[in-house]
C-alpha cells in the first residue's frame, strides 16, 4: 500500500462503492480504487474483509471498514461538522437522513431483483419476488420524486441525500431500466442531469463498457 | 397514536427492528410497537414507508424513519452524545463502528439465507448462493469471536456493537442454528448470556413461540 493511501476495494458497479467514490471524491481525500466485486473475486475480498462484500476501504493503519454506510461515517468524522455531507443537526440532518434511507432501501432491493433475474438460473427464479421487489422499487422512487423539490435534494446545498440519490437513478436506470424510464420522474431525471455534470461523479464513473 | 409517543412499526423477528426496540429501551424512551412484517402486512406497511420495509419509526410529528441504522442515528442524537449507544469520538466510535457493520452484515446475509432455503419454493433453490451465504456468515462470526475478547464487545462498556451482536446471535442460532451451534464460538455465547439477562433484550423479546 502505498503510504498514506486509502484503498478503496470495490467497482463502481456496486452502488454502494459508488456512493463512496462520490463522497471521496467530494471531500477531495485521495484514494487508490482496486475494481474487485465480492462476487468475481471472493478470496481476494475475503482476505481484507471476512464478510466477503465490497465496499471495504483500507485506511493507514492497514485496518478495514466495511458497509458503505460505516465508510461514509468514517469519512464523516475524518472531514469534520463543517464539511461532512451529512448535516450534523436538525432539521438538515433528518431531511438528508430521510432521503438516503430510502434511496438506499430501492439501490437493496434493486441488487435483489438483479440476483432473482440475472444471477441465477432461469428456472430458479421466483416470480413473486420480483413482482414484490418491483413494486417496492417503484412505489418508493416514486415518494422521492414527491419529496425532492428544492435545488438540491434536501433543500440549499450538496448533501449525502445528492450523492445517494444519484447513485440510485443511475443503477436502477442501468440494471432495469423498465422501472425508471426517462421521462417519468422529471424532478429526478433534473437532478440526475445536475450530478451528471459535475466531476465527482464524473470521476466515480459507473464502469460499464 | 398516543400524543407524544413514538411508534415502533415492525416484530422483533426482524433483527433490523430488535435492534432498535432493544436501544429504545435502553434509552428508556417509551413507546408502542405494532407487530407488523412487510411480508404479512404489505399494504398497512406501504401507508406508512414507501418502500414498504419494517422497522420504521413514527415520530412525534406523525413523520416517518425507516431503515434501522438512520432510526438509530435519529435516536442517537435525539438523547445526544453523553447517552449514545454510539460513541461520538475515535477510538471508541471506530471500534464500535466495526463490529456493528460486521455484525449487520451477517444479519442481511442472514435474511437472504432465510428467504431462499424458507421462503421460496423448493425447487427455485439455488444452491449456489445457500453455499456462498453460509460461508459469509460463518466467516464473519469467526472473525467477530475473536474481535470480542473485552468485558463488551467494543471494550470497557455497553454500546451499539453489544446491541447489534446480541441481536445476530439470536437471529443467527434461531434461524440457521446450524451456522452458530452453542459452544462453537465460546466467547460469543459468554457475551450472549450477559445480553440474555438484561432487561433491555429482554422486554424486546423474540417473539418466538
């Protein structure tokens, strides 16, 4: 490891790496990226995180911190009440918290759909399931485009609630797409084009070809 | 709702809402539970949390928290950084934060090993993902054994990683007894035992039969 690098173990693929690619870049920390998924490369993960998922990120002491919401507490702490992306007190902080909550609820069962229709094979598949996961997706992403009417999506300012939200259109736009087309949520796909343009997305690309 | 008290919407069978029932009580903030899975009560769940998850938290305001690590946040600084379950500085918070992501994690890994052995019809199974999960699980609750070696699991007293620990224990032994067998790892059932006879694990009981 090169000395004084955070190592980010994850892909961009993942949401929840996304996520805090996005806020790394943000908060302007360097950081090495290793473009591992848990599932393609389970002894390499499994020897730095002994749960086996990705994101991990490996700060200087060579120590680990798994769960991207544990990450994105870390960085919290690391930058400070002044910078963090999330608020530190209401009523900001139960906005943003809100916001992430449930954009974070559509990116888990999103990942579930992706399992029950891509990862396994066909006639194991449960139809009920993903009628039921669908349903929540769209029921939920639907609320947030109600919720999500200020210049950001909690209100003046760049916020953890951005950066979840984000990452959350363009997953669910990428893996299915059925459940959020273009058009349909124009209060989302107006944020969705804000991130687009900036650079710490930018710099968190999504990695497909 | 009773004026002024908050409601907690989800059963302690669902480890995410143990876990913050078992907090609550250790906060002492008072409040009435309804018994409600979004398996089993997917429409009276979707009019209070768009994407139709347990637990969430009705508040004060008539306002709805969902996703149990925001509720904990919310109740974190609701009673403020000298009563947190969650320490509000390193190297506390960093030890604490560990366990809790580990532990969470063997809960979600958990779940998903519930909904495909028992959940779903037999035979769309796939073996695969049984034989990945338990290995996660069983990995990570190696690792937290040897994590947990102070008078609590994150060192000299009671915190959020007692609280998330003991709740994956009982979740784990309950639902896939196979994966936590009593005495295989001897210094989670020690710490299992001191969860048992407290009072806050106990008034947020199971609800097993």
């Amino acid at each position: 490891m090169e000395d004084g690098k955070l190592i980010l173990v994850g892909w961009n693929r993942s949401p929840y790496a996304r996520r805090v690619a996005v806020s790394l870049n943000y908060y302007g920390i360097s950081y090495e990226q290793r473009h591992q998924t848990a599932w393609e490369h389970f002894d390499e993960v499994k020897e730095i995180n002994p749960i086996v998922k990705v994101p991990a990120l490996i700060i200087e002491d060579g120590s680990f911190i798994t769960e991207s919401y544990a990450i994105l507490d870390y960085l919290d702490c690391r930058v400070g009440p002044e910078l963090s992306l999330m608020p530190p007190s209401s009523p900001l902080r139960d906005e943003v918290r809100r916001i992430v909550a449930i954009a974070t609820s559509v990116i888990d069962k999103g990942r579930e759909l992706r399992y029950e229709v891509h990862l396994r094979p066909e006639e194991h598949c449960h139809q009920p399931f993903v009628d039921r996961w669908s349903a929540q997706i769209t029921n939920a992403i639907s609320a947030l485009e109600d919720m999500i009417t200020k210049p950001f999506a909690a209100g003046e300012k760049f916020t953890q609630a951005d950066v979840t939200l984000g990452v959350m259109y363009d997953m669910i736009q990428n893996m299915h797409p059925e459940l959020l087309t273009v058009g349909s949520y124009p209060g989302l796909d107006l944020k969705a084009a804000k991130y687009h343009s900036m650079k710490e997305f930018q710099q968190a690309g999504l990695g497909y070809d």
